[in-house]
C-alpha cells in the first residue's frame, strides 16, 4: 500500500492490515452516534418490506421463508446521519492511511442479519463484484500476479450491534489478499481452500473492521436472538492508483467518487 505519514493507525496496524487483508478497530463510534444510526434504521426498516417493492436499493432475505430486509443498498441516499458515518475522520483517516492521502467513495451498502434470519453470505472476494465480468477469466489467469496493490479498495464495515460468531461476525483467511482473483466456481461454501486458516472477527457494537477487496472472506447465519447490523463503505483511491478495470458505477451508485 502506499506509503504515507500515519494519521490515525499505528505503523504495527498497517503491517498488520499488509499481511493479513484486514484489522478490527475497536469503540471507534461513541453511544450517541450509535444510537442516531441504530433509529435512522429503524426506521428505514419499519415499512422497509414494502418499500422494497418499490425501491431496489432494498433487498428482501427469502430464505427459509423470511420476509425482513437483508440489505439496503445506497444507505447514505436515506439520511445525513450516513454521511457522517462515511466521512467520519478516524474512518476515513485509518483508510488514509492504507491507500494513501486521496480517499474516494466507491460505494456504501448495509447488511441487515435479523435475529434467527440472517442467512450465510457464502466465501467470496469483493473485488469479483467490481470487476466487469468480462474481465474475469483474464484476471483469473493472471494469479497472484494481481497484487494488493492493483486493486487498493478498503470496505470499513461498522458495527451498530456486538457482532459475535452465533450472530454471523465475518470470517477470514489471513493473507487471501494476495493470492489474486479466484474463480469463484471452484470455492466452496464451507471450506473454499481445504487447509487454510480461517480467523472469525468477533466485534463490539460501535467498533470498524476494515478489510481490502480480494481478501476470502465469510459470515455465518445468524442463530441468535440478536441481530448483527453492518453498515458498510468502500473506499477507493483516485482512478490513477487503481490497477484493474473497475465496473463504471458513476450515474449508478449514491456518492460515487465522492472525495473525503
């Protein structure tokens, strides 16, 4: 990652976040900022069932025969309240610090993981979602040739609940980041690379995991009686420090490009 004065992280911090793909800020957001975000939601997701027939940006958990809101797209669109979240300076100052000094908006969804609901959000890597699709196959060939570096997008996921392993808290394999873009038909749902550690990243309420574009990554459904609420920001750098073509959300996405 690039290498700049640190503003927010500790340099062990950043090596920490090179190595492994992500790092866990913990109480980065106070009570009462918790709480706006938590009754800015509760009130999106009070007719958010029928919104969503109307609204895209509001998708509906159907598995199992569920009916609540799994995930808002766009969250920023339904609230000042989110922008603060996205602009937020010890955020966007951590991300500063692993992408260097311009930090960009690449997009902002929340995921909603309803008590006994929550489905699983199988092994993936971000970046597949980025990436036109007709790029795919080549990056795929190109292996680890396709460094960190290439694609430096950092997703701060925020934490309005504890986030625990019987909620769903994130799972990781240490490193994956580096390792390129896999294709995804070869991963599997439970074990994508048979031997490979996997790290679960419990957090309290009001603390950031914050992770890169291509690290492996998972949650687990939610069997508990609480719920596990994450809104997410990915960030990106300026166009000239990104590598690998990147799908064209200008006009599409809420805020995209949006300089911190």
């Amino acid at each position: 990652m690039a290498a700049v004065a640190t503003r927010v992280l500790t340099p062990g911090q950043i090596a920490t976040f090179n190595r492994d793909g992500f790092i866990v800020l913990p109480d980065v957001l106070g009570d009462n900022f918790l709480s706006r975000l938590r009754a800015n939601l509760d009130d999106l997701l009070r007719n958010g069932v029928a919104t969503a027939a109307e609204n895209a940006d509001f998708s509906i958990e159907r598995a199992d025969g569920a009916t609540s809101i799994r995930k808002i797209n766009n969250f920023i669109r339904y609230g000042e309240v989110w922008w603060e979240l996205a602009g937020h300076p010890m955020i966007v100052g951590a991300t500063r610090d692993l992408i260097g000094s311009e930090v960009r908006l690449h997009h902002t969804k929340l995921m909603v993981k309803p008590p006994y609901e929550g489905s699983a959000k199988e092994w993936h890597q971000d970046l597949a979602s980025y990436a036109p699709r007709e790029e795919h196959p080549r990056l795929i060939t190109q292996g680890r040739a396709v460094t960190p570096e290439d694609a430096p997008l950092v997703a701060a996921q925020t934490y309005l609940d504890d986030s625990t392993p019987e909620n769903g808290c994130l799972q990781f394999i240490p490193g994956s980041h580096t390792w390129g873009l896999l294709d995804a038909a070869t991963l599997s749902r439970d074990e994508p690379m048979p031997g490979a550690t996997v790290v679960e990243a419990p957090a309290r309420a009001g603390s950031v995991a914050l992770f890169h574009c291509m690290i492996l990554h998972y949650s687990a459904p939610n069997l508990s009686p609480h719920p596990r609420r994450g809104p997410i920001v990915q960030y990106m750098p300026g166009p000239e420090d990104v590598r690998v073509p990147l799908k064209d959300n200008s006009g599409r996405v809420a805020g995209h490009g949006h300089r911190f």
